[in-house]
C-alpha cells in the first residue's frame, strides 16, 4: 500500500523505487555494472521469488502503493521474509491481521516498525513528513466495531490521507451521530462500521453527500450469523451512494476510501492485499 502530487502534499510513485531504478540505469551508463548484471538487478521487478511467496515489488509503480501482506494463515518466519523483502525497495510496509508475536519478531529485523494491536497492524513508513490530505472519516456503530474501524483507518493514513474517527455513534442513540453531522458532513468519503443489525450506513447515506463505504462485522449476537445479517442489510440499503465491503474487511474499506479521497484531490493510489 503511494502517489501524484498536488500543493503541499506528496501523492506521485514511489521516490524508492524510482530511485533504485535510476541508480542502476545510472551504473550502467557510467559502466559500473554490465548490462547482464543490471538485467539481474531489475529481474526482480516483476516479483520476487521466494518459493512461498512471490512478492510483487512492480506494484507500487503500476498501481502506487506496495503489496501489502495479509499475516493471518502465514507464518511468522513468512511474514518476517516478506516484510523485509518489501521494505528493501519500499519506503511502507503494512501487515493486516499480525499477533504482537509476528510484531515482535518483525521488529528484531525492521527497527522502525510500529504495532497497533487494535487494528492488528504492522506498519512501516519512511516517508512521515509528507501532509496527510483530510477528506476521510471513520464511523463505528458501537465501540466492539473499532478493531475493524481501525484497520480502515490505519490503511488509509498510510496512503497518505488525513482520517477523522467518529467512534460509537450507533442508532440505538441517534443523537450522539446527529451531534457529530457537522464533521461527517466534512469528509469526502465515508467508511461506515456496524455490526448487529448493520443499519448505520443507511442512516449516515441519508444524512450527507458523500459517498459512504459500508462495512458489515461480525460483532453481534446469533442471529447477526457472524457478519451475514449486517451484510445482508447494507447491500439492500434504501439510502443512495452506499457501497459494501466484506465482512470485517478493514483494510478494503480504508483502502478504497484513501483511493477516493486521492482521486478526487488529483492525485492517485492502488494495490492489492497479499
């Protein structure tokens, strides 16, 4: 999970990656390296094999933002390799998904990663002096909601958008998300976070301009089927501009919101989830 760039804010492709390519191109015209070992360099700009893994440092030029590795169901020597692979032509690296054991053991290698054990994250980001662009906000329906809220919210402040968080503003109390209308009503996007019955997203949509990413949790009792019922309920919104992401999909959620806020200031971001 980088960027084109507007006043003030930095959004084009990745300084690292251009600059590893200029500097090979660079020995190669001043004959520091052969042409066959500047071929050997490059190779592994299509991705890099690691026998479990194929890690995709191309990404970040095609789309803007690196590959990003989803840690659930690896193991934490796979997620070590991979980070440190990602970071050696990279200036970010995000984990979704990650223990403190994976953290801890990311850290002995990247000294400058950083754990969030709400959003289950592990981020690494060498390019913190840019100014972050507002245009999100993050909205939870009950405070078991944030882990997933802050997943969005971790994502989308690595792709370099500023997030405003609306914590707890679910309908069974209508007048604490009417208190906060005049910040909702600010943001360019919406990323919208309920579990239960999953009704908040309607409400919001009904409320503002913006567009709204709807994401459903598996916070709730039975009959919420562990997300199904919220989701069920968000894709059948009666509110225009709702779109739905999957179950607890944090990161989804995050990254399409950063994507829109990007886009609609000029700039541009992608990727994809490892």
């Amino acid at each position: 999970m980088t960027e084109a760039s507007t006043p003030g804010h930095d959004l084009g492709r990745p300084d690292v990656v251009h600059d590893w390519l200029a500097r090979t191109l660079q020995k190669v015209k001043t004959g520091e390296i052969s042409v066959l070992q500047a071929v050997q360099e490059l190779s592994v700009l299509p991705y890099e094999e690691l026998n479990f893994a194929k890690v995709d440092h191309h990404r970040d030029m095609r789309t803007g933002f690196p590959e990003v590795i989803f840690g659930r169901g690896k193991t934490v020597e796979q997620i070590v390799t991979i980070a440190q692979r990602l970071v050696a032509r990279s200036d970010k690296v995000l984990v979704t998904r990650a223990d403190e054991v994976a953290f801890q053991a990311v850290k002995d290698k990247i000294t400058d990663a950083v754990y969030n054990p709400v959003a289950r994250t592990i981020v690494v980001n060498r390019k913190q002096d840019r100014t972050l662009l507002p245009g999100v906000a993050v909205v939870t329906g009950g405070t078991a909601d944030i882990p997933t809220a802050e997943e969005a919210a971790v994502t989308a402040e690595l792709m370099g958008n500023q997030v405003d968080k609306v914590f707890d503003v679910g309908v069974a109390g209508l007048h604490r998300l009417l208190d906060k209308l005049s910040r909702l009503r600010q943001a360019r996007v919406l990323v919208v976070v309920a579990g239960m019955e999953g009704a908040l997203p309607s409400v919001v949509g009904g409320l503002v301009s913006a567009p709204i990413i709807a994401v459903p949790t598996s916070v709730g009792y039975g009959a919420n089927f562990e997300g199904l019922a919220p989701l069920l309920a968000m894709l059948n919104s009666c509110a225009p501009g709702v779109a739905v992401v999957n179950i607890d999909n944090g990161f989804g959620a995050g990254y399409m919101a950063g994507m829109i806020n990007l886009t609609c200031s000029g700039g541009s971001s992608g990727n994809g989830e490892r």
